[in-house]
C-alpha cells in the first residue's frame, strides 16, 4: 500500500519526548504512529493483537535486550557468525 504523508501538531514536550524515544528504539517516529494507530485500527474491528507481544516472556526479553543496548553490554555479532551454516 502506497503511503500518504500525514501531518501532527502537537505540544512541544511531548515531540522532544518522541524523537528521543524513537531514537533509543532504533525506530521512527512515523513508526511508532503507525503502530500505535495499527493497534487502536484493530481493537477497534474486533481483531486480535499480536499474541507474541502480549506474551510475558516475550516482553521480558525485549525488555532486557533494551536495557543491554541502552548501558552498552550488548555483544554484537558478524552476519557470518549469526547465520554461518
């Protein structure tokens, strides 16, 4: 789906709060927007999140992988080592 370009007002603090947001997140903040209104799109119709992120041990993980990459103990790894047969 082609996408259209959408344009938000909103208080000074709360942008400031968003860019840095997305920024620790390694996202955008047209992706956060999305998916926010992706979700309320889908309570609204009835439809199911996606179970996996209502999972505690799912988000738990996310969690702690944030916390590593936030305070830098994350360990990287080459595409080679990752995915090497």
């Amino acid at each position: 789906m082609a996408k259209v370009r959408l344009n938000i007002s909103t208080d000074q603090d709360l942008a400031e709060f968003i860019k840095i947001f997305a920024a620790e997140n390694r996202t955008t903040v047209a992706e956060i927007f999305t998916q926010y209104v992706l979700t309320l799109k889908r309570k609204s119709e009835g439809a199911r999140t996606e179970a996996i992120l209502l999972n505690p041990v799912f988000q738990k993980a996310m969690a702690d992988a944030q916390a590593k990459l936030q305070d830098g103990s994350a360990v990287w790894h080459s595409y080679d080592e990752v995915f090497r047969d």
